[in-house]
C-alpha cells in the first residue's frame, strides 16, 4: 500500500463531506475528491494520467436518485475500492452494495477512529471485518424467511463478518466439527457453478441466490 492513502468521499450532505474531509486529512489521508454525486466523482478522473482514489467513502442514499448497484458497480469500475457509510439499518441497500462489490460498510454513528480504520482495512485490500451489516440483515423481518437454518444463517453470519470458524463455534456453543459441517452446508447450497473462496463472496453468493432475500436484481461480480 502506498505511504499515502488516497480517498473521495461521495455523500450529498456537505457538512458530512467537510466532516470527513477533515478527519482523513488528520489521519494522513490524501483526500482527492468530494462530491454529492457518482458521476461528478467520476467525471473528475477521465484522464488517464490521473489516478483513481484507493478507496471511495460512499454514501448509500443520495439525492440524485441513483441506484445502489449502479453506483457501486461504477466505482469499482474506476479502478477504486468501495466502503459504503451510511445508517446501517438500511437493510436492503446494505445487502445491495455488498453484493455489487463494496468492500463492508461503516454506520453513520460510528466514531470516526473506526471511520479511519475501516478505510485503513479496505485500501489494504481486505474486506471489513466488523458485523454492522451482518446485523443489518438479520434484523430484516423477512429473514425468516430465508432458505437456511436459524444455525447454518448464524454460522453464515459471524464467519462471513470475519471470525474464524473456531471463533464461530465458541460463539455460538457448538463444535467446531459441527460448525465446519453447517459451512459445507452452505457453501453446497451457494457454490454452484461459481465457487466463493472468500468469506465475503460467500454472503454474496447467498445474496444472489435469494437465501438472504431482498434483491431485485442478480448479484455482484465477486470483487473484494
């Protein structure tokens, strides 16, 4: 990871923008953009001599009546990374983005040190490993409804948040063999024709399947 990490922040709330802006630029960040909207961010870096932002803080909900999908798709697309902050009980739209690729999202109400090291974790390349948006799920009312076992969806859960399996078993008072048979469950139930190897592409996976529903559309395409 380069010395200094670049970052845009797409929100259409200015005060949240200088917000942010600040607290990167304490922090060390590059701060190299920030817009209201995808597309102003977007056009902003056509020129190929420019580099796109390692990581792009991007709101959920904005004014321009954009899409969920589109915008993270668009981002991605660019060359950047994706860690959506926005109110995490959005649960519909927080499934949206992960499926289209973001990287994990961090809730408006977070403190901004964890602000700043979720945005540390994504530019290093790796998924957010915080459980905001597994708990956005599961409060969904329609989540019972999903084509899992309350166990195999507990498992899915912590283990797609970031916990290692043996982790996931403790939590939850079972085996660690009994866990490992509920992941191979599920990965047999999500796997098909388009393997997950990530804990993230799993959920993803379950997200486009419709184990985990709410999606208009199908899912992501499998980036980190």
């Amino acid at each position: 990871m380069p010395s200094r990490t670049t970052v845009a922040i797409v929100d259409d709330h200015e005060a949240v923008r200088l917000g942010l802006r600040a607290a990167c630029r304490d922090a060390g960040y590059d701060v190299v953009a920030e817009t209201a909207d995808v597309a102003s961010l977007l056009a902003g870096f056509r020129d190929p001599a420019t580099d796109p932002p390692r990581v792009v803080l991007l709101d959920l909900s904005l004014g321009d009546g954009s899409s969920v999908t589109d915008n993270v798709r668009a981002v991605l697309g660019s060359g950047s990374k994706v860690l959506v902050h926005s109110i995490a009980d959005r649960v519909a739209a927080v499934r949206e983005a992960l499926a289209a690729g973001a990287a994990g999202v961090i809730p408006k109400s977070s403190p901004t040190s964890a602000v700043i090291s979720a945005i540390a974790t994504v530019a290093r390349g790796d998924a957010l490993n915080n459980v905001e948006w597994a708990s956005a799920i599961e409060a969904d009312q329609e989540f019972a409804k999903a084509q899992l076992g309350r166990r195999e969806r507990d498992v899915l859960h912590l283990y797609a948040s970031g916990l290692p399996l043996k982790l996931v078993a403790e939590r939850l008072g079972i085996a660690h063999s009994t866990a490992r048979e509920y992941l191979d469950r599920i990965r047999a139930n999500v796997e098909v024709g388009r393997p997950a190897p990530t804990k993230v592409d799993l959920l993803r996976r379950a997200v486009e399947d419709g184990i985990l529903p709410g999606l208009d559309q199908e899912g992501g395409d499998g980036r980190r």
